[in-house]
C-alpha cells in the first residue's frame, strides 16, 4: 500500500483580514481563513511529508482534529496530495513560471474576475455619479506660467488621417468585411518584417515587427475568431506571422463571441475578434527579473494601436476589449493555463453610423471654437 505524502503548495499567499490569517491558492484561485494550526501544518509541509508524520508532529493534540485541519487544507488546494492533478499543476506552476510569488499573485489570481452586468454597470455609473465627485479627465496648462500654443496639425497627410478617424464602436452592422482588411490588421500588428542575427546562442535571430518587444521575444500569437469575412469560412483561426497565413483550429466553435467576452452581446455582430495570447515562456527565457511581466501586457497595447489603426485606413471599426473569461479562452483556443494567457480582445468590423459613439462625437477642434466664441 502506498504511503500517501503531502506538500504546501507553491501558489500560495497569506494576507491578513483584521486579526486573521488568510491563505490564497492564487492558481486554483481559493482562499479560507487559515488559523494557527493549519498555518503550522503549512509551514511544516515544506517538502513532501507523510501525511502520518505530520499528524503525529504534535502529540498534544487530538489526531482526529489535526486530521480534520489537514482534510481541509488539501480541500482549499493549500496542502496537494502528490499524484493528483492538483500537485501536476502546482509542480508545473513551480517548473515554468519563474516571476515568484508577487507576479503571479497578481497574474493568476485576476483570471475570471467577476464582472457587472450590462444592468449593473448602468446602475453603478449612476451611483458613482451621485456619489462621488468625477475625476477630471484631462490636465490643461493653465496653471503654468508660460504657455507655447502649438499650430494645429494636418489631419489630411501622413498617418494621422487613419488615427484621427479610429473610433471604438459597440454596433456593429452585420456585414462581412474584406478579406484584405483582416489581412492588414494582423500584418500590422503580428506580421514578421524581417529578422535581426544578434549572434546569441538561443536568440540568434530575432522576428521583427512593426509594433515593438521587449528584447525582441515577440510573446504574442494571434487567434481570430472569423464571424463574416469575405472568402473566408467562419471558425477559430491561428495566424502564422513567420508564414502569413491563417490556420483553421475549429469551425464549429462552441462559444459565441458574446460568451467569450462576458456578455458583451454586441460581439457576436463583428465581422472578426483578433485574440492577443501571451506567450509568457519566451519573455521569461530571456528576462528572470518579474518586471518583464510588466512589458508583456504593455506590448499588448502596441499591438493593439496598430490592428486599430490599418482597421481605420479601411474604413472600419475595431474596439478592443479586456473583458472576456480566462476559462473559456482556454478552453476555445486550448492554451496551457500557465505560461499561455488571453490578454487583449480587438473586434473589427463595420460600425453602425447610427451607434452612440458616432452619434456623440464632437471634435476638439469644434468645442475649442465653440469655447472660444462663447
């Protein structure tokens, strides 16, 4: 018969609630309230211990009762049972993520977040609104002692025109858009421009694209959910950025847009959702200093800006959204749950000219003419 052995997890964080410990499974994503002797039992179970020599490690106490607190420490995934999938997982964890505790702390811990409902968010705006004074979305110069007044730019040369007319939109009309549109927003923001021989062992040529990377590891791969796009079946698609190319994973995805995105019902009209996936392995391979996490979800927003802007230039729409379930993203695009992460959601497509954020718009320049003559 074998002996069944025990270990604190390696994903596990303590804070404190007044005057009570709380312990965190920050990938498993549990917490419970963790007294003195399941907080002694955890400290104990370093290494993988025997579950008998921990009930026996104190003999003043009832062995019925220091069994019930190790029964519910392996409960809340704070002590793993070795051989089962909860100590594959945290070993795995304890492998490959190698930004300790803060990082991934935050990282894992964050993953299908709870989020408002559309009723709810309303209701919160309002009660934000009367309850709290607003926060001044913009900073003016007028406290400065000495004010240099910058000639207006030209919105009909160079790449502004495409930037001034990027709008995020949440009505779609549904209609596919051009194959080519699609095409250009992932070169822009995936596609390979050339490659860079740095003589590194390891690295030693570098993919270059047109939005930049840490170190140049380029972690991100881009999935797209197909819905209408000309010429092309709908489905889940991985685009190739070294081939420029689209690979078909799933035609008969069985999670609509608005199910990835949390509800966001409007998703399901677009003619395309790009998935921005971190590659959270290739940034760490290169960089051991948790700060590099930080980078990656910076890069997402490069990445992004330039999908909007060649979205723009086609005249289409395209909003980005960082609202979706990380659970279902998993499961869509089957991604390993540690070292692969949806970061970012941009949907492209034909906004509705009749939609609010067209119907609100005012350009700056009109409400400075219009300050001015009041």
């Amino acid at each position: 018969m074998s002996i069944v052995r025990l270990r604190r997890s390696r994903a596990l964080v303590i804070t404190f609630a007044n005057a009570t410990a709380v312990a965190h499974n920050f990938i498993t994503r549990q917490s419970g309230w963790c007294p003195a002797p399941g907080f002694d039992l955890l400290c104990r179970a370093d290494q993988w211990e025997p579950i008998g020599s921990l009930v026996s490690a104190w003999p003043t106490l009832d062995p019925g009762v220091v069994s019930q607190w190790i029964g519910y420490l392996v409960e809340r995934s704070f002590l793993v049972v070795e051989g089962t999938d909860a100590a594959a997982l945290d070993a795995e964890y304890e492998r490959v993520w190698q930004w300790g505790e803060v990082a991934g702390f935050y990282h894992f811990a964050l993953k299908d977040a709870p989020y408002m409902t559309t009723p709810q968010a309303a209701q919160w705006m309002e009660h934000r609104g009367r309850t709290a004074p607003a926060v001044p979305l913009y900073t003016t110069n007028s406290a400065c002692g000495h004010v240099i007044q910058l000639d207006s730019p030209d919105l009909q040369r160079g790449p502004l025109p495409a930037m001034a007319a990027r709008r995020s939109v949440r009505t779609f009309l549904r209609e596919p858009i051009p194959l080519a549109a699609l095409r250009d927003c992932l070169f822009a923001g995936f596609g390979v421009t050339g490659f860079l021989d740095t003589g590194i062992v390891g690295s030693r040529e570098l993919p270059l694209k047109m939005a930049p990377s840490g170190g140049g590891r380029n972690p991100y791969e881009a999935y797209v959910y197909v819905r209408r796009v000309e010429g092309v079946p709908a489905g889940i698609y991985h685009y190739s950025a070294a081939e420029h190319s689209l690979g078909l994973l799933d035609d008969t995805p069985s999670i609509a847009p608005a199910d990835l995105l949390i509800g966001q019902h409007w998703a399901d009209d677009c003619g395309a959702v790009i998935l921005l996936v971190a590659n959270f392995d290739r940034t760490m391979w290169k960089y051991p200093n948790a700060t590099a996490y930080r980078v990656v979800l910076l890069e997402a927003g490069h990445i992004a800006q330039n999908v909007a802007l060649a979205a723009a230039a086609h005249g289409l729409n395209s909003t980005p959204t960082a609202a979706f379930s990380d659970t279902l993203a998993h499961r869509l695009l089957r991604l390993a749950w540690i070292t692969q992460s949806l970061i970012y959601a941009i949907l492209i497509g034909k906004g509705d000219p009749r939609s609010f954020e067209y119907r609100q718009f005012k350009p700056h320049s009109r409400r400075t003419a219009d300050r001015a003559s009041g």
